[in-house]
C-alpha cells in the first residue's frame, strides 16, 4: 500500500471550473479545458443504491454531459430509480453467451456515450462534489490516453462489514499505483472513448470475473498508461450493505481470480505479510513463560499499530477493528479458501442471481 497515490492530492484541493484556469485555492493550474465527461453505471438489483450515487453526480461543480444506466436485467425497479433522477436509462437486452454482466453493461454503455472521458462507476458508489472534476483533471495531466481506476474509500455502518479489513487491504496491496500488469480497480475506471474502443474495452475482456484487472491489463499490453489511486475524500462506497451473506458471497466471488491474477512476487510478499499476521495470533498458544509473554504481546501490538494505520486509508474500520483483528483475519482465510473452492474446483461462483462460470481463470493454473 505504500505505492498506493491518493487521488484526493493537496495540490489538487479546491474548485475545478469547466472552463479550466488557475484554481487559485489549490494552485493546480489547468493549460486547457476539460473533457466531456459521460458517467456510465452498470446497474443490475441496485434500487438500493442507486438514488444516492445518481443525487452526488447531480452536485458535482465539474458537471457531466450525461449519467447513463445501464439496466442490466434488474428485477427490482432500478430503472424507474434513474429515469427519475433524470438519467438516461439503456437496457442492453439478453446477457450474449461467454459475456459476465457487468462487462455487457459497461459495452453497451460505452458504445451510447457521447464524452470525450468515460467515466464507469458502480452503483454503490458515492461522488464528493468535487469528485468529477478532480478525476478528469487528475486523468488529463497523468494518464492522458490510457486507463485510470479508482479505489473508494469503504464506508461501513454496520459491525459484519468491518469484518473486511484484510479483504480491503489486500485488493489495495495487490495493485500497484503504475503498473497495469497487476491490474486496475474495478468500482470507477476512467479514459478516454477513443483509447476505450483502441483497446477494445469490455469486448476484450467479456468472460473475465474481474474485468477490471483485464482491462488495465490490456492497456498496458498496447503500451498505454495505467494509473490506480486511492479514493479517500472524494469517492466512496458501502459494500454489501444487505447482510452477511451478500458479505460473504460479493467477496468470496473474485478473491482467488484476484490471487491469481496478482504478479508473483506481489503475492508472495502478501502471503508472508498475512503468515505473520497469523503468526502474531497463534504465539499466545505457546506462551510458557511471562518473557514469552510479553515478547507475544509485543509482536501482537505491532501488528495492531500497523494495521491501523493501514485500514485508515482504506475504510472507516476504526481502531477496534485493528485491536481485535484475529476475528477479520480468521474471515479473510475463510473466504480466500471458499473462493478458492468455488473458483477453481467448482468452476463456477453465484452472484445477483447469476452463476458465474470460471473454468477459464481456472484454466490458467
């Protein structure tokens, strides 16, 4: 995580005007104007939280020439949700064989986008008002005609979601800020249309579970420039707000794909990383002696102090999440193993009512 660039940079604070100019709050001088911006949602079941991210983008001061849904086969009414919010609302029709959901809709919107700069968002997701002009110009002056992905910063209400702490911090340990061979971001990816439809876009990467690591994948495979940032003040999210087993099953559906896909010395330094958090546990098992003891209690700390500092990038887990982090840890080794599981013995994983076929992740191996 130490690679890990925050998009919400000092230099970058303040008011960015369509017009460009200097931010004088800031200093952050902008030489042009910026792009038109279309933000497209893919959205299947997502009445729920749709409003909230729909109403953020309509108090944005850098406003988007249009908000697309995407109404990819929700049973609920999602779409009702948009079109009276005043989004555009396209229903991309039957889900074509070899195709995963999200990657269909993302296609599909992309392909009624009238920007120069597409913006794909989640529909969990929620827009600091400054938030849409920060992304454009931070893509305009750093990854000008590549790939820019976003990880938000996870809000969390209830006690089970904090039960991700390990989940959050290996998604962030396993991308590195520049390099596109360890993947992108998957809840807002940003580029141009142009650099969209040279690399192919969702088409290339159809039948992956995570899209998104494909995706940045493929731009850096063409030679065009992959940035990934941290979401914190400017972009959020609540995962899984619906229960434990949404919990369960929204992690469990990608985290081995993401093992796999991580490069093997990142995986390796992750691994050894969780072994020592496992370590700094199972010590007070052997306790003997009060030196022993102390020299657990140590180790347990440390681990404690680190983790801490490390979740509050991630997500509002506070302080007791870190104190008590056995409990989130025995959950991440719980779900790595279930995924692992369902991913590559089963060859399939369930998700909003859909199952999911990963023989091809599985046929990496």
């Amino acid at each position: 995580m130490k690679h890990m660039k925050e998009l919400d940079a000092s230099r970058l604070t303040g008011r960015i005007n369509k017009s460009g100019g200097t931010n004088k709050r800031s200093g952050f001088n902008l030489a042009v104007s910026l792009p038109s911006v279309s933000v497209i949602i893919p959205a299947r079941n997502e009445a729920f939280n749709l409003g909230a991210l729909l109403h953020s983008l309509a108090v944005q001061d850098y406003r988007a020439l249009e908000v697309i849904v995407v109404d990819d086969g929700s049973e609920d009414n999602t779409a009702e949700i948009a079109l009276q919010a005043g989004a555009r609302v396209i229903t991309p029709g039957p889900l074509p064989l070899g195709w995963f959901g999200k990657s269909w809709a993302c296609w599909n919107g992309a392909n009624h986008a009238n920007g120069e700069l597409l913006v794909f968002i989640d529909a969990d997701a929620i827009l600091d008002s400054r938030a849409l002009g920060r992304l454009a110009a931070v893509y305009r002056s750093e990854a000008d005609s590549g790939l820019l992905t976003v990880q938000p910063y996870h809000r969390m209400i209830k006690s089970y979601e904090k039960l991700s702490a390990f989940c959050n911090l290996v998604v962030l340990a396993s991308i590195h800020a520049n390099d596109g061979r360890a993947g992108g971001f998957g809840p807002c990816v940003v580029c141009t249309k142009e650099a969209y439809f040279q690399a192919g876009g969702h088409r290339i990467v159809s039948g992956k579970v995570l899209e998104n690591h494909a995706l940045a994948q493929r731009f850096q495979a063409m030679g065009m420039p992959v940035h990934n940032y941290g979401g914190k003040g400017l972009i959020s999210f609540r995962m899984y707000p619906d229960g434990i087993r949404s919990f369960l099953a929204g992690w469990c559906k990608s985290f081995s794909s993401g093992a796999a896909a991580t490069p093997p010395l990142r995986l390796t330094v992750i691994a050894l990383w969780i072994a020592g958090a496992v370590s700094a546990v199972l010590l007070w098992f052997k306790v003997a002696s009060y030196l022993e003891a102390i020299i657990a209690a140590a180790i347990y700390l440390a681990y404690a102090i680190q983790l801490y500092l490390l979740l509050r990038r991630a997500g509002s887990f506070g302080l007791a999440t870190a104190i008590w982090f056995p409990l989130p840890l025995l959950v991440f080794l719980y779900i790595f193993i279930r995924s692992w599981v369902q991913t590559f013995v089963g060859g399939r994983v369930q998700w909003k009512g859909r199952t999911l076929s990963t023989k091809k992740e599985r046929s990496r191996l």
